[in-house]
C-alpha cells in the first residue's frame, strides 16, 4: 500500500507536500520550450473541494494566467470569477516511488491578494492596502482520486496519506 508523508510546516500550522505539476498535452499539441513540470509546495486543505495553484507558480511552465478560462467559484466570503487548468498532472513520492495523479481540473488563483483597510475613528481614521500571499493547495479532490485515507496526527506533527 504506497503511503505519502506529509511535512509539519510550523511557520503556517499546516501540513504539507512538495509536489511535481505538469499539464498533459496531447503529443499532436506543440507546446513552447518550458519546462514538463515545476516543483510547488502544497499545504493541505480539507475544507476546499478542488486543489489550488498560484498564478507564479504557473507562470513558470509558460502559462499566461490572464490567458486562463475562467468559472463562477464559491467561497467563505461569496462569489468571484476564478481562473483554472485542466488537465493537470501531480507526481508525489510514496514510500514505494513516484506516483502520477491525474486532475482534470485546478483553481488557479493570484500569488498575492489585497484590500483596502480602514482602521481609526473620526479624524484618526488611517486608509491602506493589506496584503497576503497566496499558498498552493491540495484540496479533497486530490483525496478522492487517489481514493486515500488521510491520517493526522496533531500532537506529534504527523500526516499521511494511505492508498
């Protein structure tokens, strides 16, 4: 049975996964001169149905995020028009070797997320831009796929996937 160990990362609080992504391309398709896959960190995310990459991460296989189809998505703070990948492929290493998990589709989102910030009150109010950088995400659809069970251990910063 391959198990696939996740990594503790203590500045964020969560589990992680380096992975491979590439995109499958028919062999009839040209593509550019870029690279099959890029390495990414994902953190795991139980709480999204689809997995997410950022739109850095992308650009490093040659791919152009404002070029990306785009769908109505739904999350905690309402709806937004997302970008997403078909096709997408995820080498992950097991206990027994490589694994290639095929996605038919991802969110692609930006690399970085901001707004507009008000703090104060009446002539102390004080106006800005906060931002936040964006992480890659392993969502259940990952885990669904590969028809694995998720094993996590909180106390001793400890996680695995079993297929």
């Amino acid at each position: 049975m391959p198990i696939i160990s996740l990594e503790w990362d203590q500045s964020t609080r969560l589990f992680r996964l380096p992975v491979l992504v590439g995109i499958k391309v028919p062999s009839a398709v040209k593509t550019p001169a870029t690279p099959p896959f890029i390495k990414a960190m994902f953190y795991l995310d139980t709480g999204s149905g689809i997995s997410a990459v950022t739109d850095g991460e992308i650009s490093k296989l040659g791919i152009d995020y404002n070029s990306l189809p785009t769908q109505q998505l739904a999350g905690v703070g309402g709806f937004t028009q997302g970008h997403f990948l078909t096709n997408v492929t995820f080498t992950v290493f097991t206990n027994v070797g490589p694994e290639t998990v095929n996605l038919p589709k991802i969110n692609v989102m930006p690399s970085e997320i901001s707004k507009k910030v008000e703090t104060g009150r009446g002539i102390y109010k004080r106006r800005g831009t906060q931002s936040a950088k964006m992480i890659c995400l392993l969502g259940i659809d990952f885990l669904e796929t590969i028809k694995g069970v998720l094993n996590l251990d909180f106390v001793n910063k400890k996680g695995e996937i079993s297929y």
